[in-house]
C-alpha cells in the first residue's frame, strides 16, 4: 500500500494546506494502511490456508462482509486515482 500510495501520490503529504477538508483528507489517508493490514491479518487467522487445521473457526459473515466492503472501497480509490493520473499524462 506504501508503495502504490507514494505512486499516486495519496499519501498524506501529498495533500496541499489549501485543499478544503485537508486534515480530514490526510487523516482518512493515513488510514489506508490501517485497512490493508486489518485484512491481511483476518486472512491470516480466518483463512483456510496456512496450514490450518479441518476443524477451524471462520469469520464471521457480518466481518467478512465488513472485510469485503473495505477492500471493494479502498480498491475503488486506488483505481479511480490510477486512471485520473493516467488521464492527466495524456
């Protein structure tokens, strides 16, 4: 996330003082990170991989769901920006 955020410039610093919302837009931002770690460690301890036993406890659906929306979100954002950036090359 590190990585694609510096490349589209969607990191906090990018964020202009004179942007309206600017706090707000960094805050939200910086916790994009947050997500994709959040998701990454359910899939670690809900997820059938990793050698887990027959028997394991998944997710629940309403979390799985919130995981889902979160990602579907964040994936959105990113595509969007790619394409923005993209148009402005052109």
């Amino acid at each position: 996330m590190k990585l694609v955020a510096k490349e589209l410039k969607i990191t906090p610093e990018d964020i202009s003082e004179k942007v309206r919302g600017e706090e707000t837009i960094k805050r939200l931002l910086s916790n994009l990170s947050t997500v994709v770690n959040g998701i990454s460690e359910l899939r670690n301890l809900y997820g059938s991989g990793h050698g887990k036993k027959k028997h394991y406890t998944s997710l629940e659906p309403r979390h799985a769901r919130l995981a889902v929306g979160a990602s579907s979100v964040l994936a959105t954002f990113i595509i969007e920006t790619y394409e923005k950036h993209k148009n402005k090359k052109q």
